[in-house]
C-alpha cells in the first residue's frame, strides 16, 4: 500500500519545531561521532569533490569528515542545526537548510559522495523513491550513496509503534512519519542501484540498543571498485 504524503500543515509545523527543539545549541567541543563511515574510509580518501551530508544534524559525521581533510556541505531540514553548523565549522564553506521532498538544491553531478546517516527514514514510499532518484541525479556517474536507516527490528525506537500509513511506515502520536526498513524494503528501494554493502546491526548510540541498516549503494556501473576498508 502507498500513500501521499497528506499531514496537515499543523503536523509537518510540530516536527519542524521538534527539530529546531533538539538542535537548538550545542558547541563543537561536544561533538561526538561513531565509527560507521570508517567501512568506507578508502572512498572518502580518494573523494576530489565536497562531500554532502544530508540530515547533518549536529554534525556528527561533518566533523568525522573534516578531520580527515574532506570538504563538506552540511544540510538539514533544521534551521537551528544549520546555524549552529556554520557557528562551529567556519572552515565549511557551503551549508544548506531545506525539505527533502521538495528536492535538492544542488546542481546535476555535482558530487561523488552522499551520506545520509538516519536521515532517510522519514518519508512514505513515493517520497522516498523520488529522494533517493534526487540523491542518483546530484551524484556524480558511479558517484555513492553511504547510509543508515532504521530497522523493522528497532523496538527501542519506535519500530510498529503508531499508526501504519503504508508497509513499515508509522505515524507518530505527534503526527510525525517514521519508516523501518526490512531487506525486502532495501532491495525494493534501491532496485536500480548497485549494491556494494549492506548490513543490520546494532549500536549503543542513544542510550538504549538501537538497530539499524548501514549500506553503501552506488550509481549503476559494470566494474565494481574496492570501497570497503580491509
């Protein structure tokens, strides 16, 4: 079952405020980030373009990408997130605050790298598919997609909590949408990409267990590179 996406503009305004509500201040000196991108660590070495972070946040992997000598462009639905990105990275040079579903600012083969780290997962399906083509179109030819998104198995985070608006998509008591992923709904999303890694697993970031998928997707090519760190 699919559907568009019809909350109400009160809905979409709760989640807005709910972001700006988390992001409201942090100092660079109390960033922290994780290890997942480091799977990939030979791709980001030999990255020549800016790197996109989409769905920045705090800027986790935006500072895990700046101490590896890596331009990058932060982006985030969040006005607070964005403003606090530019007060702690003044080295960034571009950073960018927009919607997702209405499309990505960014010229046609722009980038070699996109990641998005629990960004992805807040959409219904017909949203979801024209991102992830967003995401194809910004990328440069056998450019690549690094990213984490929810599990179906995520119970400590909300997974088959709420209403279901569409296969493994929930809406939340306040009105937001959130998506648990399964390998089928993997498979079926990036159907017309090449898969290069995929992975659930689980991590102690947020206090609780949390149980995700972390993948490496590229634009379709016929010799497949070595990105994944040995």
């Amino acid at each position: 079952m699919e559907c568009d996406d019809d909350r109400s503009e009160e809905a979409i305004e709760k989640a807005n405020e709910r972001w700006n509500s988390i992001h409201s201040h942090y100092e660079r000196k109390k960033i922290k980030y994780d290890d997942w991108l480091e799977l990939f660590d030979r791709a980001i070495k030999n990255c020549k373009t800016p790197i996109i972070d989409l769905g920045c946040g705090s800027g986790n992997d935006t500072l895990y990408l700046i101490e590896r000598g890596k331009k990058v462009i932060p982006c985030d639905y969040s006005k607070n997130a964005i403003e606090n990105i530019k007060n702690n990275f003044p080295e960034i040079e571009r950073a960018e605050c927009f919607d997702m579903t209405k499309g990505l600012p960014f010229e046609d083969n722009l980038t070699d790298i996109i990641i998005s780290d629990l960004s992805l997962h807040y959409f219904t399906e017909k949203k979801t598919f024209e991102i992830l083509d967003e995401i194809k179109r910004v990328l440069k030819p056998n450019g690549l997609l690094f990213f984490r998104v929810n599990s179906i198995n995520d119970v400590n985070y909300g997974a088959k909590e709420g209403k279901e608006i569409e296969s493994h998509l929930y809406e939340t008591a306040d009105g937001r949408y959130k998506r648990f992923f399964d390998e089928k709904d993997i498979a079926a999303f990036f159907a017309n990409w090449e898969k290069l890694y995929i992975h659930e697993e689980k991590i102690g970031r947020y206090g609780a267990e949390k149980v995700l998928w972390r993948g490496a997707f590229q634009v379709p090519l016929k010799i497949k590179p070595c990105i994944i760190r040995v």
